[in-house]
C-alpha cells in the first residue's frame, strides 16, 4: 500500500502538478509597418523559478492574426514553450477611463471651436463697421460745415480701410482653417466615442502561454503578431541648388494606423514588402475550347433541387483555434541574448533583402492610433543629375528648366508624390513612378526668364489648283526665336509638331526642317541635332551660349479636296 502511495505521488510530482497562470505584462517595443499591415513585438519580462507556468498576455486587439502570433524569448532562465491558444474575451465593462478621456478632449476642442467662433463674429462685426465708415464718408453731403475731402484724405481714407479690412480677411481665413483641422479631430474623436459607447460589451484577445522552466531565472518574452489596420506611403521633397545644380532628395513615410493601440515610443521599422501579393509565381492551366451549349432550362421544382444539391456540397468544418507551437516540430528553447543600446538619429538604416528593403528608424517613434497621417524621415540622399532646358513655344513660349536625376542608391524609390524646390522657393509637385537603383527620372524646376522664348506665324496662304480648282493647298510657316541672356552655356529641348492626316484625302506635306538619311528622322543644326520622332513631333536639341539668338523654322503643306471641311487645322 505504501509502495503504490509512493508512486502515485511521484506521478503527481513528476507529471501531474497544475500549471501556475501568472499575467504577464508586455509593452510594444518594435513596429514594422507594411503598405497595408503591421507586425506588432510586445515584450515583457518576469522572474521564473523551475515549474510550469501558462502566461497570460491580456488585452491584445481583437483583429490580430491568429496565425500570425509567435513567441520568441532570451534570459538567464532555461525554459521552452509547448503551447501558444489565442482566445477572445469579453469585456462586460465599458474602458470608463479611455472614454472618460476622449469625452474630456471633445469638450475642449468644442471649447476652442467657439471661441475662433466667438472672434469669427467680431471680425464681422469689425468689417461692418469698416463699411459704415467708408459709406458715410463717401455718401456724405458737402456743406460749408463739411466740405469735400482732400485727395490726402481720400488716401489716408482708403489706405486705412483697405489695411485693416484685409488684416482682418487674413485673420478670418486662419480662423476657418483651425475650425477645419478642428472639425477633422472632432469627427476622429466623436467615431471613437461611439464606438466605445455603442456595445454593451467590449471583445479584447489573450495569449495564453504554456512554459516549462527548467533553471530559475529572468526571462523576457517577445510576443509578435501582424495585424491590419495600419498602413503607409512614400513622398519625398526634391531640392536643388540653384548655385551648383546639386540634388538632396529627402524620403519620407507617411504612417497611419487604427489599430486600436497607440505605438509609444517604439522602434519603428518600414518595409517594402507587399504581403497582400502572393510571392509564388502563378501557375497555367489547360486552356480548353468547346462548342457553346446553352444551360438546361428546369422548372421551378427542379431549380429548387438543385439549390439544394449545390449547397449539399459546403463544408461544416472550421479551422482549429489554437495554434500550438509543438505543431511547427520540436519546442522552442529560450536562451540567454545581450541586449544592445539603440542610438538615435534623424533618418533611418537600410536593410536590403532579395525581394524588399526594410528602413530601420533610428529614433523612437510614437504613432497614435488615430488613422491620421504621421511624416517619418527616413532617408536623404545625395544623387547625380543633369539639367538643360525645355520649351514647346506652339502651347507655351517658356522655357522650363528640367532635371534629369540618376537614383545612385541601393534602394527603389517607390512611386510617390513629390514636392520640388528650387533654393528656397517651392516649384510645384509632382508625382514620380518606381525608379530602381541607378535609373533616372526627371522633374520641373519652373521657368527660367533668362531664356526668351517667342514663335511667330510667318506664312499661312492657301492656293488652288486642277481646271477646275478641285483641291486646296495650305502653306503654314512659324518662327521659332531663342534668346539667352543666361552667363553660361545652356542645353534647351524645343519641341513643335506637323500635323498628321487621319484620312486619305487629306496630305500633310513637311517642308522645314528638311530631314537627312533614307529614313529621313535626322538632321543637323549648327548648334545641335534636329529629330523628328513619333505622332509628328519635331524636336531640336542645341546649345546655346551667352547673349546668343537662334532662329528656328517649321513649314508645311496641308492639301485637300475643295468640296472638304477640315477639323482641327
């Protein structure tokens, strides 16, 4: 009896004893935020004396991927995990802290709304009384006691007025660009409200962790999980110098997320990787052809047999909850890892792999969970680029100075907006395609008023000819007029087109420039090359020096029935 007592007890000791479950608190250090996902790292550390323990990770986001969680851990400790289960939790208590909170932020910024209200009406107020002073000065009755004001007082008149009236216009327009930016963050606040108010009970997920622990000692635990819900985009400001035409291109994402946890301080990462694309190439199947048939025709009775014989064939079965990390083969061990500082700098480090680039932001980041865009530095880089001017006189007689800019790094700009300075002036925006290492792409820096532009109509006549003036003959002739006032040697594109005939009835003769070779797509110019390209373009590409004039000719020949109305000449 005592021998089987023993035994017993030593089953129980040895294979039977219940888990501990100990909570287990995480905070998120690390983000990598993908074009349309997260990847979330918690972690946490506790002391673990040898036993087994089921850790319990609360108040995970509900839209988190199951399949998606690991867990990974370093310490002092020696122990392994042999089971990972996600599950839902209800929450019967509405976060009255977290509502509490946003309720208090909407009351100030309602707050803050009336007053720019409140000096909205005073500005108005302000204005009427500009008006009232001007009308009773202008419609006032001259007398002896009043006569007419002098022209000093006419202008001391309307200098007043029109200072003040446009201070307080100026005022007024910054008063309704806070009330927008105001309306836009009570409209993320008020959605937020009603969602927390709008359900009797909350649904958050839990970790639950089973661990055995062989030696005592500290452990950290990292928890990762991808969850959607957060996303991010590229822009990117071009500047160049207008001294010596270099080029500083800083690269920037645009980071949003609603996942429903905030990202405080955490090590943020930007990957280039698309995982909503399959990375598997798509395979081909047979392509089959056959003789159309059209679909049996069934009577009301059949029909309704046959919905229910295609639904017969639905699955019932739905995949297992849990994921179990002893599925994926042996135990995870947990070892014991150094930790290195993370030192702080304003772009980012690049991580090149095969398919992706991954930029590393140096310094901690903090990313609300407030589905508003957050601009991120992560790189700048210097590139090589070439500039020469362009100019299409037909449509606009200015020349545009263009840069044509070499991407020298080891990472793809994606496609993106771009905002382009010149000095210190803003250009414009524009958009740029993917440009992968050493490609080139090209950008507007504006109009360049040391270039004069100017095309002129020389010829336009028209003859007849046949017994009895049958067909029509129109000659057209322009003037194209570059002038440089620049102090020094310039490249400029100059761009103009014949027109190209959609029906045979009409002839569409070029006369100048006149094009050398069989082919006829060349020619030569005493500053350069002329080259006729596609769709009737004709371009000239030429230097031109200081204080120098170059004149251009294009001339042609439009012929064409009498009888006939020509659209577009």
């Amino acid at each position: 009896m005592k021998g089987i007592m023993g035994l017993l007890m030593c089953v129980f000791l040895s294979g039977g004893a219940i888990a501990q479950q100990k909570n287990l608190v995480t905070e998120i250090k690390a983000v990598t935020v993908y074009s349309d996902r997260a990847e979330i790292k918690r972690s946490g550390e506790i002391y673990l004396n040898p036993g087994d323990y089921e850790f319990v990770v609360k108040d995970l986001p509900v839209s988190l991927n199951d399949q998606s969680i690991r867990v990974s851990g370093s310490g002092t400790a020696s122990a392994k995990i042999t089971d990972i289960k996600i599950e839902t939790e209800y929450i019967d208590t509405l976060p009255a802290n977290r509502l509490k909170e946003l309720q208090e932020q909407l009351k100030l910024l309602v707050a803050e709304e009336r007053v720019y209200s409140d000096r909205q009406a005073l500005l108005s107020k302000e204005k009427d009384f500009l008006d009232l002073i001007k009308n009773n000065a202008t419609n006032q009755a001259i007398t002896k006691e009043s006569p007419r004001p002098s022209l000093d007082e006419w202008t001391r008149l309307f200098v007043f007025y029109d200072g003040n009236f446009e201070k307080i216009n100026e005022e007024i327009r910054g008063l309704e660009k806070k009330k927008s930016d105001l309306s836009s963050r009570k409209t993320s606040l008020q959605n937020q409200i009603s969602q927390l108010s709008g359900y009797g009970k909350l649904s958050k997920k839990k970790a639950l962790l089973s661990v055995s622990v062989a030696k005592a000692g500290n452990m950290n635990f990292d928890l990762m999980y991808v969850i959607g819900g957060a996303k991010w985009y590229p822009v990117y400001d071009v500047r160049v110098s207008p001294e010596d035409k270099t080029v500083e291109l800083v690269y920037y994402a645009m980071i949003s997320q609603r996942t429903g946890e905030d990202w405080k301080n955490v090590a943020l990462s930007i990957s280039t990787a698309r995982p909503n694309i399959s990375g598997s190439m798509p395979a081909l199947s047979a392509w089959y052809l056959n003789i159309y048939a059209p679909p049996p025709y069934y009577s009301d009775e059949l029909s309704g047999l046959g919905s229910m014989k295609s639904t017969a064939g639905m699955g019932a079965g739905a995949p297992a909850y849990a994921k179990k990390a002893a599925d994926r083969g042996e135990a995870e061990e947990f070892k014991e890892e150094e930790t290195s500082m993370m030192l702080e700098a304003e772009t980012a480090t690049v991580q090149t792999r095969s398919t992706s680039v991954v930029f590393n932001v140096k310094k901690p980041s903090s990313i609300p969970s407030d589905n508003f865009d957050h601009k991120i530095s992560i790189s700048s880089e210097s590139l090589n680029s070439e500039f020469a001017y362009s100019t299409t006189p037909k449509l606009a007689a200015m020349a545009y100075l263009k840069g044509t800019i070499e991407n020298v790094t080891d990472v793809p700009f994606l496609a993106g907006s771009a905002n382009v300075f010149f000095g210190s002036n803003f250009v414009g925006t524009t958009y740029i395609n993917t440009i992968i290492p050493t490609e080139k792409f090209s950008v507007f820096l504006g109009i360049d008023e040391a270039i004069r532009v100017k095309r002129e109509q020389v010829k336009d006549y028209k003859s007849e000819k046949g017994l009895l003036s049958k067909s029509t003959k129109k000659t057209f002739e322009y003037k194209i007029t570059v002038e440089s006032f620049k102090k020094t040697d310039e490249e400029i594109v100059i761009q103009d087109q014949f027109p190209i005939s959609q029906d045979e009835r009409i002839k569409v003769e070029p006369v100048l420039p006149e094009f050398e070779g069989k082919e006829k797509y060349t020619a030569s110019h005493p500053n350069g090359i002329i080259e006729k390209k596609g769709n009737g373009i004709v371009e000239w590409r030429l230097k031109i020096k200081p204080k120098e004039k170059i004149e251009l000719r294009i001339k042609y020949n439009v012929e064409y029935a009498r009888d006939l109305q020509i659209d577009g000449l």
